[in-house]
C-alpha cells in the first residue's frame, strides 16, 4: 500500500495485530504476519489530543521516576533484543512469528470436523517472549483434549475431510492428520494463509507471493495459489487485477474444477488504508475474476471464502463506510452472480466465516474492531443478527456446523491471559464451552 502517515501511538490486541494511531488522527488496525490491513476507524480529533497527552504525562511520570531512583532501564542487546525491548518485529511465517509482549495464553483460529464426534480446532499458546506454538485440540462427543502435534507456531486454519484426514496451516508450517497422528508436510513457496481440503490427494492454499518491481527498492504482491495432488505442490499464477498488491485471504474449494479464492487488490494510484474486494473462479482449466461492485469507495475487503450446507459460496469481509465505520460485507455467489446479503440489525463488524446445513440456516460470525461476537442467521442472501456485538473483549474467528442442532464458534477471549472463545448452538441458544488444559 502507499506510505502511511506517521503513526504517533500504537498498541497490541492479539499475537500478530494490534492498533495504532497516526498523525492524522486515524485509527488503523495491522495484521503483522500477513501485512494485511484491516482498516481504519476515525477518531475525534478531541480523543486523539487526550491520549496524546495521556501518553505524555506517563511518559514523563516515568522519567521522573527513572531519575529519582538514579539509574535506567537496561536494554537487553543480540538477536532477542528487537523483541525484549518492545519492538515489533517484521512480518514473517516463520515459526514463533508473533506479538512481543503477548500475555501468556491461548487462543483457537479456525475449526472444522468429519462429523459432530470428531471435531477439530487449531490455533496457538503463547508465552512472555512472544513465541507462539501450535494448538490443536479435538472434540469426541463428549470432551475436548489437547492433542500433541509437531510445533510449526501459530495454526491459522484447519480442513477435515475424514476421520483419517485433516489438515492445519501455520505460520511455519503444514500439518497433517493421518488418523494415527500429525505429521509436518512441506509446504511451497510463497506467503499461505488460507487452506481448503478435498482429501488426502487434492489440498488447496492460497496466499500472496512477491510481485513485480513498482518502484525504487519496492516491490508489490501478487496473489498465489497452490495445488498438492499427493505427492508435489503446482504453484499457480492466478490474474492480478490490482496494479501494486493483490491479496488471496480466502479459498474453497466444492470440487477439483470448482474452487473460489477472495481477498482484495490495491491499485497505484490507491492512498493507504484502501482496497477493492478481489474475487477468483477455478474451473479446472484456468482462473477468471468475477467482479462485483464494491459498497464502499475507499476499503473493501474479503476477508473469508466459505459454502453453507446448501453448497451456495459465500464472500466475508467488511467495507468502510461513509459514517468512518467498518460494516459486514457479505456476498453469496447466486449461481451467475454475487449478490448483497442483506443484513438486519447493526452491521458495525467484520464478518469471518460461514457454515450451515442443508436443511440450513447459514450461520455467518465474525467481530467488529471492538473485540465482540457477532453472530447472524442467514436465509439466502438475507441474514438476522442473532448474537450482536455486545459482549466485548471476545473476538469469533470460525465456525462448524455438524447438524441443525450441533454448531460451533472459535475465537479468543481476552483477560490478563488470553482463553480460547468456545461457543455451542444446541438447537436453541448459543452458550460457552470451556476447553481445559490450553495454556502454558
């Protein structure tokens, strides 16, 4: 994206991403690992001059104190010292990649499962030092375990398509489930952030990879997917409609010649914080992008791809609005075109996921950038707000649907320590699910 204005002030919310504030008193949200942008939220210009100057009379609260007690606060120097001393690092997908000063905790990214007895849901525990390790745990009807799996960092998305087979992505790393154990799996080149599974044969991921030279010392991204068929990864090139960077944030795939990819494209001539939602078609042959208008003239991003029981393919993201706010952005492929899901009820949050039965409803959740669960029941392209985002300090990432009565919701609960966010449909209410044994 374009340079952005000079950031005065920043803070972090998960392991990879966090808030800041820039000189022109926009609230931007950053996603380290994957440089993804997930927005901004203007701020009165009145709150942005009061913690300014919050932040100043700490600081200088703390230098009186480092001066009456004599001495200064030690830097630790060497290859720890970026993070021992409070500075994010780059963004990479190397195992551990992670926040710096994250409380030690765990959180659950992604679940998905064979049947309602075997359940799977990934994500990570992470300690003072920032290192982030891999978490799987699973579900048997009855309880959920942790289950020990190789440690390739943070588990973004898991893909069970049997009961001996299932497949996590991380950072570092690819995983796999062979009924007896996970094993690593190596994975292409390029920057993998989603991941849809058909079997043990037929796995897809798509992601970004390094794009042409745009200017001095600057290169942009250009979107990649990647094909494995048992035994080698095909790397493919998928069109790039955006002139500086393209990002694939989202695939499914229904079938070997039916795969859809979304995220979004950011063109030259496009200032910081925007983008257009990018959308892609594999047939089996080669792949199209299917356009569709954006709500929003500045930000617009896909930031899932998902099918409900139905099979219909659905596109979640969230838009920027002309009120400054970020809404849901929902769209579900009618078969020729992507239609506007309507949503009734407050549409301040972004939404995530998607899953449901044939028999439906589609269920759709996702958070808003305050850090609540939003939940939506959805007939076709017309959803009711179901849970609103109320109920701060839990962000939902995922969810699985087993039957009408047996769905479930991922995501993190924030405290001192982070928890992993449970959440179980019975049928008639949503309710919170402890998962035991997930911290460090």
């Amino acid at each position: 994206m374009n340079e952005p204005n000079r950031l005065v002030a920043s803070w972090l919310r998960e392991v990879d991403s966090g808030w800041a504030i820039d000189a022109d008193a926009e609230l931007r949200r950053f996603h380290a690992s994957s440089e993804l942008v997930r927005g901004q939220e203007r701020i009165p210009a009145r709150w942005y001059r009061a913690w300014i100057a919050l932040a100043g009379v700490v600081l200088v609260s703390l230098g009186i104190a480092a001066v009456l007690s004599n001495r200064t606060v030690p830097q630790e120097t060497g290859p720890r010292a970026s993070q021992a001393n409070g500075v994010q690092p780059g963004p990479g997908f190397g195992p551990g990649d992670g926040q710096v000063a994250a409380h030690p905790g765990s959180s659950l990214a992604a679940i998905d499962g064979a049947g309602g007895t075997d359940i799977w849901a990934v994500g990570e525990t992470h300690g003072d030092g920032g290192n982030d390790h891999s978490l799987v745990v699973h579900w048997d009807g009855a309880s959920w375990t942790t289950t020990t799996v190789p440690d390739v960092g943070r588990l973004i998305a898991v893909d069970a398509t049997s009961p001996d087979d299932a497949w996590a992505l991380g950072y570092g790393g690819l995983l796999h489930w062979n009924g007896a154990e996970w094993t690593t799996e190596p994975l292409p080149r390029g920057n993998y952030g989603a991941l849809s599974a058909l079997g043990p044969s037929d796995v897809w991921l798509a992601g970004t990879r390094t794009g042409p030279l745009i200017g001095a010392n600057s290169r942009g991204l250009s979107s990649a997917v990647a094909h494995f068929d048992g035994s080698t990864w095909t790397v493919m090139q998928p069109p790039n409609p955006g002139t500086r960077d393209n990002y694939l944030t989202g695939i499914v795939a229904l079938s070997s010649t039916d795969v859809w990819v979304g995220g979004y494209s950011v063109d030259l001539a496009q200032g910081s914080g925007e983008g257009s939602t990018l959308t892609m078609h594999w047939d089996g042959r080669a792949w199209d992008v299917v356009a569709a208008p954006d709500p929003s003239r500045s930000l617009n991003i896909i930031w899932g791809m998902g099918a409900d029981g139905t099979g219909a393919v659905w596109a979640l993201g969230d838009y920027r609005a002309s009120d400054h706010h970020l809404h849901a952005l929902m769209r579900r492929w009618s078969g020729r075109t992507w239609e506007m899901v309507e949503v009734n009820g407050l549409s301040l949050w972004s939404a995530q996921a998607v899953g449901g039965t044939a028999s439906g409803p589609a269920w759709v959740v996702g958070s808003p950038a305050t850090s609540s669960l939003a939940v939506a029941s959805c007939t076709e392209a017309t959803c009711d707000l179901i849970v609103p985002p109320t109920d701060f300090d839990v962000t939902a990432s995922s969810i699985f649907v087993a039957a009408a009565d047996d769905a479930w919701i991922v995501g993190v609960e924030w405290g001192r320590h982070s928890m992993p966010l449970v959440e179980h449909w019975d049928g008639a209410t949503w309710a919170r699910v402890v998962v035991p044994n997930t911290i460090e």
